[in-house]
C-alpha cells in the first residue's frame, strides 16, 4: 500500500491501521454455513468442481487486493502471480484462462491513470504469459483506490491436481519463498516517515532497507509454477499458499483439511535479511517470528515424503539459480515436521531464523537452503 493510498484512506473517515483483508477468525465464522456437506472448495485455496463430462474437474480461483508496491508494472505482476498461486498449491501447472479484476482509483487524474494502469495491466498479462496462458477479459471499475486482482481457471483430470489433504506422520514440511515480504514494504515506506525510521534505524541501513525492498518485491512477482510441477516429481501430499494470513494461519488451515489426524510442527523460519530484526525493533506489532504476518504472492507451504524431501530443495535452488531474475534466493526451506496430532499447526517457541539475503549479494552465492530432513530448533 503506498502512502498516497493511505492517506487517501484517512480522507474517507477511515483509520490508519485500515485493511482490506478480512481477520481469519472472521472469515471462518462468516463461512461457517456456506454448504458444510460439499467438499468441492470451500476451506481450501481453489473451488475443485467436477463436471459432467467424462471425470473433468473445473478448478478455479479469484484473488484481489490493493498495490503495495511503487512500480504500477510490477504490481501487476505480483498481482497475477498471487492469482496463480491458488492453483500452483494443488499442483497445477496449466491455466486455460484469466480474468483481470482491476478497480481505478477516482483520485487519479488523467495523466496518472493513463501511464500508471496500462503498465500494470501489462504487468499483470506479461506474468499471465509466463504461466503459460492469457488474460481474454475481466472487469474495470472506479474505486476510491486501486484494487487489482483476477480469477484463473483450468479443466483438469485427475491426475493434474493433487487434493491438500493427503499429509502423513513423517512428512516434512517444506517452504518455497522467504518469510517478510509485508515487513519490508512498510520499512521501505518508513524511509519517508521520520518517526517510523527512527524505531528500525539502529538495526537496518537505508541501503539494506531498498535491497530488502527489491528482494520482497521480485520475490512477490515470482510465480509458484515451478514448486507445482516438482510437488508431482517428489509425491507431495498436500500444500498451500502463503497469503494474507500469514505462515501459521496457512499452515492451521492445510492441517485442518487433513484425513488423518495429524499436526504441523515449524521449527525454523526463513526470512528475508534483516526483518526479523526490523520486527522486533518495532515491538514485534508484525508478529514475524509469530508466524501471523501477512505475506503477499508467498511460497508454497509443501507436505513431502521425508525421503523426498531434500531432493525437492535442491532441485528448487538449482532451477531458480539457473534461470535469471526468477525464484527467491536458495530456492526452498525445510521448516518443520508432520506428526500425528489434532489437524493443528505451531511454532516453537524459539524457532532458527534463516536469514535470506538478496540475490546478487556475495551471501546469497553462498548454500543458503536448508535441505536437512531432520530440522531442530535454535538452542542458542
């Protein structure tokens, strides 16, 4: 969210602490009599809906939310690898189609809208083409702010999508982007906001904050298609994305729709250099390390088979570093553990932070990945 944006929030008579995004606690209440008996999407990232035609399913998401990025081009593309995202965590690698969803702010003049919303409806279909498909419609709108977003959609057979429901004791639970995504956008928004700076200047430059910026904003626009199509090589059992509610709020949902009766266990936590410490300088008010951080456009969250587990990493580190500009530094994490349980998540108590540092810096050539089947927590 820019500053303008906010700004323009409080113009309109509401709070700074104004978000679009509707509490998890909230959002199962209010989906609470939506259709208990059907078990075609509801509770899980995509709708799974099977038609009449020979053992066709329709799979179909819709996501949207308002720009918290400066560059209209990129803001599109994370907003269609968000929208993506959904399918790429059932192990879907093929879209038939998208729609944009895109809100014009009625604030914006005439200039502005003409440079700023072609750029990200560029954005947004050039990452649509890098998925493989195409944006062949949508609806436009005027809003009191931006909002972008769209819906993606794809006809699978069975064997195209692997249900999020399949986690067994001994799994390992494996993360496919950096943690910290919301917190480097707000430390980058600080720089113009004296007092906000001052709380995190003493653990961040002005120089790591811009690097920290760069690293969640290329991050956020990377698509999950790759985890997708390696969670079918090495058998996965179950995944999800990691969105607006944050790793633990995505992790509590994944083991709430699980056959059997097991629990999620995270013991270590990577994030993006140096937002851990920006989190707690501010008194923790993100909840970071917490796990209930809203991420935008994160990871997969990856149940894998123990022995498949590593494999997985190291097929995701080699594939990201080999292709320019694409997938978050070291490719995927080894977080945590499934054990039998009450369909729950948590964190320990003191989780290992792996810190990830920007692409390009002379630490990221370094083996960053955690690739141990066994991961334990931080005792120091």
């Amino acid at each position: 969210m820019t500053v303008r944006e906010r700004r323009d929030r409080e113009s309109h008579g509401l709070e700074r602490g104004f978000r679009c995004k509707v509490p998890q606690e909230a959002l199962l209440k209010l989906l609470a009599g939506l259709e208990p008996d059907r078990a075609d999407g509801i509770g899980m990232d995509c709708a799974v809906i099977p038609l009449r035609h020979g053992g066709l399913s329709l799979v179909q998401t819709t996501d949207f939310f308002y720009p918290l990025v400066e560059d209209p081009y990129m803001m599109g593309r994370i907003a269609c690898a968000n929208v993506l995202s959904d399918l790429y965590a059932m192990g879907i690698t093929e879209c038939d189609n998208m729609l944009m969803l895109l809100s014009v702010s009625q604030k914006m003049n005439e200039k502005d809208r003409e440079r700023v919303m072609p750029l990200m409806i560029r954005g947004f279909r050039d990452a649509a083409e890098e998925g493989g498909t195409s944006v062949t419609g949508g609806q436009t709108v005027i809003n009191p702010w931006i909002i972008v977003g769209g819906v993606a959609s794809v006809v699978c057979q069975p064997n195209e999508f692997i249900m999020p429901d399949g986690a067994v004791p001994g799994d390992v639970l494996v993360l496919t982007k950096p943690l910290g995504t919301r917190v480097a956008v707000n430390a980058h928004q600080w720089l113009d906001q004296p007092e906000k700076w001052n709380r995190i200047k003493l653990v961040i430059t002005k120089e790591e904050v811009i690097e920290a910026y760069q690293e969640a904003m290329f991050s956020m626009a990377t698509l999950n298609r790759t985890a997708a199509g390696l969670m079918h090589k090495y058998q996965a059992h179950a995944a999800t994305d990691v969105t607006g509610f944050g790793l633990l709020g995505h992790a509590n949902n994944l083991a709430s729709q699980q056959q059997n009766e097991v629990a999620f266990v995270i013991h270590n936590l990577p994030i993006i250099a140096k937002m851990a410490a920006v989190s707690k300088a501010c008194g923790n008010i993100f909840n970071l390390v917490q796990g209930t951080s809203a991420e935008t456009s994160g990871g997969l969250l990856v149940c894998l088979p123990r022995e498949q587990a590593a494999k997985f990493c190291s097929e995701m580190k080699n594939l990201s570093s080999g292709a320019a500009g694409q997938g978050a530094v070291g490719g995927a994490w080894i977080i945590g553990i499934v054990e039998k349980g009450d369909r729950r998540a948590r964190i320990i108590d003191k989780p290992r932070i792996i810190e990830v540092p920007p692409r390009g810096s002379q630490a990221a050539n370094q083996d960053n990945s955690s690739t141990s089947p066994d991961p334990s927590p931080n005792v120091s």
